[in-house]
C-alpha cells in the first residue's frame, strides 16, 4: 500500500489534496502531518483511509517519525516561514534519510523567473538533492478573498495591497486539490515536471472587487499602496519580516511583469475546466458579507 504524507493537512489546500485523494486513492494510506492531531481530527472528516501524524515545519526532532515508510511527501510552504536553509533543507536531509524518493512541492507560477522568492529556493533544493519530484506552480488564489484579506474586507470593505492594476490570475484551491490528487496518484506518470495550474480569468483587484461589489451587494474597494507602506503596515499588525516581505514581493512584483500566461494543464490533466471567479464569489458570498469577525 501507499503511504503518502501531507503537509499543511488542516491548511486549504491541504484539506482540498486529502478530500480528492481519499475519494480516488482507495488502495493508498492518507497520512495527515500536523502539529496538533487532536484538533486536526477536529477539523478534517473521517476519511477511511486517513491517520495522523505529529510533525512540526520547526522542530526536526519530528521529522524522522513523520517521514518513516512514506512513499511520497506532498510539501508545501506554510506562510510564515521564509528561511529556506534553515527549515527546509533539515526537513529534505531527513526525508532523504529515511528513504523518501518522491516529492511533489506546491510552488507557484512564474517562480522561474522569480528568485527572490522562497520557492524558488524550495525547489533548487529538490533537484539538487537528487529526489524524484513534480512542481505543482498555481496561480494566485481565489480563497486568498476568504482567508488573509478576508479580515480588511469584512471591517473596512476594503482590499489595500500594493498591486495597482496588475493582473493576476485567479484559480479556485477546489481545482488545486484535485488536479494535486492525480499527480499524486500517477507520480511516475507525471514526475520530474513543473505544472502550472491556472484559471481562465486574468484580472486586476479593481475588476475583483467591482465583481464582489456585483454579486454581494456590498460596496468592496480597492485601495491600492505603495510597496514600502504596505510592507510596514503588515509589520505594524504582527507580521514576521518574512512573511510581509513575501507577501509584499508578490503582489507587488506583477506590475513589473507581463500579464500571467494562462496554462491548459489543469484540463489536459483532469479533463475538466477550473471554476469562475463569479462562481467562487457566489458560493462565499456569505463569508464576504459578515460584516463583523467572528
């Protein structure tokens, strides 16, 4: 039987792998890494095939237990760590330590010509340490409107980020998780390639709220900022130098660049099309509306 191991397991895209994984990889053992498996049962339904695992992206003395008899590691950047030398080269060696081959690493799209990001470091480091992987490189989340700026929304109806009328690229994590689970599920198929998983829809954070503003009834706006204000300003409300750096890099780097290319691999793999921008919105909708935090 297969082992795999997911990180970020009770993060959104974690929960969206393990759904689609348990329901075509019947014959394969699901193992959920988290630092806390109580409250991850908590969290994450009772699939058949699912255990848990304790690990810890920042302790090492958890990676030799979570690692041991797994046949593929699913890995992914949690947000706030962007020392790449000091997390993610341990975790690799002690991965490799204990017989793990294959690695597919959730990136994102254009981290070739993006250097300065930790993906890109991420994913040297895979390569040069000699293991089988795939890159799966998404574009920008559309869950990213119910999750990090969820809060400015819900308190100002507003989305303040450095990325004038950049477009970006909008894929739903639904469509993430799955195509993940069938690259997973054919590894050897699909190994040693990088995917770029896209939506149809290039838009800037105008065009989105003005659609959010449609479809909610709720006047949203957008506020754009320079990059240096903004970086102080996730400071200013808690964040680590990493992550408002990263998260400054990336919506501020788009305005540099050309409009996101938009990429067939998600319907050459699965046969299917990744859902709407519009049909994202409608099926949030209530979360955007809230207009106090829970």
């Amino acid at each position: 039987m297969k082992r795999i191991l997911i990180s970020g397991a009770t993060g959104n895209i974690g929960e969206e792998v393990i759904y689609y994984l348990s329901e075509t990889c019947n014959e394969s053992e699901i193992i959920a890494a988290v630092r806390n498996i109580e409250n991850a049962k908590k969290i994450l339904p009772n699939h058949g095939n699912l255990s848990f695992t304790g690990f810890d992206f920042e302790d090492e003395s958890s990676f030799n237990t979570a690692f041991k008899n797994i046949d593929v590691l699913f890995l992914l950047r949690p947000p706030h760590i962007s020392q790449v030398d000091k997390y993610f080269k341990p975790l690799l060696v002690a991965a490799k330590k204990n017989g793990i081959t294959k690695v597919i690493f959730l990136s994102v799209q254009g981290v070739e010509k993006s250097k300065v990001i930790p993906h890109h470091k991420i994913e040297h480091l895979i390569v040069q340490m000699g293991f089988k992987y795939i890159f799966v490189r998404p574009s920008y989340f559309m869950q990213n409107l119910t999750t990090t700026l969820l809060p400015e929304i819900l308190k100002n109806q507003s989305i303040t980020l450095p990325a004038g009328q950049a477009k970006f690229n909008w894929i739903d994590v639904k469509n993430i998780g799955e195509v993940t689970a069938i690259l997973i599920k054919s590894f050897d198929k699909y190994q040693n390639r990088a995917y770029e998983i896209t939506g149809t829809e290039n838009r800037s954070f105008q065009e989105v709220t003005d659609l959010m503003s449609q479809i909610t009834g709720v006047n949203i706006s957008f506020k754009n900022i320079n990059p240096l204000s903004f970086f102080f300003k996730k400071k200013k409300e808690g964040a680590s130098n990493g992550f408002a750096l990263v998260i400054t890099i990336l919506h501020f780097l788009p305005r540099l660049q050309k409009e996101p290319r938009i990429s067939d691999d998600f319907s050459v793999i699965t046969g299917k099309k990744t859902n709407k921008l519009k049909e994202f919105i409608e099926r949030e909708k209530e979360k955007i509306t809230k207009h106090k935090l829970q």
